[in-house]
C-alpha cells in the first residue's frame, strides 16, 4: 500500500535512471524544426478556434500573477506538495504593497471571471494561460513552465450530472480529434504506421471500476493498464476516496466536485462529476495525460470537500465567499495542455521538442544522446 500512497501526487517518474530506460532509444522526428513550428501554431489556431465554437466560449484575458490574498490560486491537490511561487512588491516603498504568486492554473479565477465578463448560461471563456510550477520534477512530459488552454463555461443547476459532463468531455474530443485530422493534412509525414493516429471514440470508465480490474496495482500503473484495453479514456471520480482506501489522485477541494454521489450505467454507487482524459502516447509508449476538468463545487459541495480535507479555514478568502455566498456562477471546466497536445499530435517523444524551458544538463544530455533535440 505504500506504493499506492506515494502514487497519489508529485508529477513526474523523479528518477534520472529511470527516465533514460522510459525515454525511445530508436527515435526520430518526423517534423523538422521549422514544420514543427507551423504545425505547433496550425494546432493552436484550429483548438481555439473550434473550442470556442462547440462549447460556446470566447477567447479573454488571463493574469499571469495574482495577489495572495484573493484565494483564486490554484493549489493542484490538497497535500501541500505544489505551492506557488511568491513575491513582495514593495511599490511606493511599501506604502501599499502586495504580495502576489506566479499562477499554477487560472482554475479558480476563470470562474470569478465569468462573472467579471457578464457570462449567461451557455456561454464560457477560453484563456491562452501561462503558468509555472516550481515543484514538478522536470521529465519528459513534465515542465516547471505550464501552457493551457484554460476553458471555463456558465451553466444550471440541473446540468449538475454525469450526463452534461460526458457530453462536453465528447465535445472536447470531438475538437482534440479535428486538430490531429488538421495537422495531419498540413504535414502528412505525420500519418505513420509506427505511431497510430488517436481512436475516433474515446472510452468513459470510473476511477472505481478501473480499481477493481487492477486493485494491487497503484494508480499510474492502473491508468497504463487500461490504456492498453482502450487507447484514450475519461476517468470519472478523481479525488474521492475508493474501495481501497485512496482516492484514485489528488484533487484540490475548492474547484472540481469529487464528493457528488452519481450511479453508474451498472447501478453501482460512485461519486464525482469530474475526470481526466488519458491517451495511450505511441512515442513514449506511456500514459499521457492531456486534461483534467469536470463540474466545480457549489456552497454545498465545498463546505463538505473542505470539511473532508481540513480546509475549513479556507471558507474566509473571497473567492470561496463568493460561492458559499451564491455571488460566483455554477460552472463547468478545465484546463487542456497545449505543448502536451502539440507533442502528442506532432510525435514528439520530448515536450522540450515543442516547448521553450529550461531543462537540467543531465536532462539534456541525455536527450541528445537519443537523438532527441531540445529547444534552447
């Protein structure tokens, strides 16, 4: 069971060793610098684009930095293990000063922000958000720097179920899917018998029925296990606890809703109204996760995700208030990776390979050596 608790959290393998036997050892792109570069662009085009058009959503604004004691951060999961980066700003020799974090994700503010925007039932936005996350052990699909597309949409009470959210995550699919079709079209080197394009349908299971496939395996292990039954899948129910104990991963508990009792097809009592698409990568021959989204809490929801979690003091901060208080729109949402979509869809077997970061020299070295090159 201890392998199973320390799979909870903490992004990443966290082994160099390890990494080297995970990273393609017969590796080659099949884009060039330059293509990959307007293949990286046509793919975002086409997203944001189409995003916008099957969920109803406009492109807006997104904070890089916001003050600390607004609450709107996002905390990633609910161990301590992710915390942002701070900073003081002295202005006007601190006369009135501010303390600020770097954004981990733009979560908790895009529901403040449908409000700011005036956003009515059915209709969202979409952010072009930046983020970094100090915390993260730095692999091959994971960066310190963070690009999403950060997608948040204004919805009712009665859409509180199972069934809106498999629709929407059907329409994300739906728009991951046209952007591989896209891009492929553009560059058809990208069509490749060694790398199989992703499946048209995408397959939904709960974190409590892919536990009881595999109950001895921790949940990475799980989630590539299932993988090779159903190459992509939405995992329904992260954050609450399962049968053995755990819950399948962590999740904050002030913005997905992870306690919401829900029945299965089967009849079986489960819980959660959010979840995670993972796909099988055929480059990295690994898991690979693109976004993790799902119908946020309410005043009800949040005070029983809090109470579980020992957060209560939380419930002070405004943007908590503001849902305990009513003031902040029922919303649905999440966030997609960009440079793990480019990756994915580009073949890439680095995430170094569409994204400018920073890496470590044993890192680098070591993708060199694979023949995989790095932007610097």
């Amino acid at each position: 069971m201890v392998a199973k608790k320390q799979d909870l959290a903490g992004p990443g393998i966290g082994d160099y060793n390890e990494l080297e036997k995970v990273l393609p050892a017969d590796y080659s792109s099949l884009l060039t610098p330059k293509e990959t570069q307007k293949a990286i662009f046509a793919v975002k085009n086409y997203i944001e684009e189409n995003l916008c058009k099957e969920l109803n959503l406009m492109m807006v604004s997104v904070p890089l930095i916001v003050d600390v004691e607004s609450g709107v951060n996002d905390m990633l999961d609910r161990d301590g293990s992710r915390t942002p980066i701070e900073f003081h700003i002295s202005n006007d020799y601190d006369k009135h000063p501010i303390d600020a974090q770097v954004v981990q994700a733009a979560t908790k503010w895009k529901r403040v922000a449908l409000k700011q925007f005036g956003m009515q039932q059915g209709e969202g936005l979409c952010t072009d958000m930046r983020a970094v996350r100090k915390d993260y052990f730095l692999d091959h699909d994971h960066s310190a720097y963070v690009d999403q597309w950060d997608w948040e949409r204004v919805m009712t009470p009665e859409q509180r179920n199972l069934d809106f959210l498999t629709e929407t995550v059907q329409k994300l699919w739906k728009v991951l899917k046209g952007a591989e079709t896209c891009v492929q079209e553009l560059f058809p080197q990208l069509k490749s018998k060694k790398y199989p394009s992703l499946p048209e349908k995408l397959t939904f299971i709960h974190a409590e029925d892919i536990l009881e496939k595999y109950p001895d395996l921790p949940r990475k292990a799980r989630e590539t296990a299932i993988l090779q039954e159903y190459p992509a899948v939405f995992i329904y129910g992260i954050g609450w606890t399962l049968k053995d104990g755990y819950p399948h991963e962590l999740r904050a508990a002030d913005y997905d809703d992870w306690v919401t009792q829900t029945t299965s097809k089967e009849g079986k009592e489960m819980h959660g109204l959010n979840g995670d698409i993972l796909v099988w990568n055929p480059v990295t021959r690994r898991r690979h996760e693109l976004t993790s989204m799902g119908i946020r809490v309410n005043a009800e929801t949040l005070k029983k995700q809090l109470s579980i979690t020992g957060q209560l003091d939380f419930l002070k901060l405004p943007y908590h208030r503001g849902i305990i208080n009513e003031e902040l729109p029922l919303s649905i949402g999440g966030g997609i990776g960009q440079s793990r979509t480019y990756m994915l869809l580009l073949k890439k077997a680095h995430l170094g390979e569409v994204s400018v970061t920073v890496w470590p020299k044993v890192l680098k070295d070591m993708c060199v050596s694979k023949n995989i090159h790095v932007l610097e």
